[in-house]
C-alpha cells in the first residue's frame, strides 16, 4: 500500500536538464523534496529516497501507530 503510494506520487515528478547538464527533479505538492544530481538516473533514485524521506515523520506519528 505505502509503495503504491510512493509511486503515484512519484509519477507527478518533473525533471529538467539545468545549463550545467545537472538534472534537477522535484515533486509537486512536497515543498522541499527535490534533487539535484549529474545523471537523470541519479537525480531519480535520489528524488525517490527524499519522497521516502519525507512521509516517515507523518507514519511514525501517533496517526499510523502500527508503524
């Protein structure tokens, strides 16, 4: 169920090529997830990490107790 979750959101990312040749991805509605690496792959294995990253503090709280 989370990693379903965690795909949909991903599939919302946006990556572009910055002047540098970095890729820079980001994540539409989570301020603050983004990344910025020297590959595309690199930058969404990266971009994916931080999404997980980012929802553990809201599943470790009183809200989901299972987890």
């Amino acid at each position: 169920m989370l990693s379903e979750y965690i795909e949909k959101q991903f599939k919302k990312a946006r990556f572009k090529v910055l002047k540098d040749g970095s890729c820079f991805g980001s994540i539409s509605g989570f301020p603050g997830v983004w990344a910025n690496r020297k590959t595309l792959a690199l930058c969404k294995k990266e971009l994916r990490e931080v999404l997980e990253e980012s929802l553990y503090p809201i599943l470790t709280t009183k809200i989901f107790p299972a987890f």
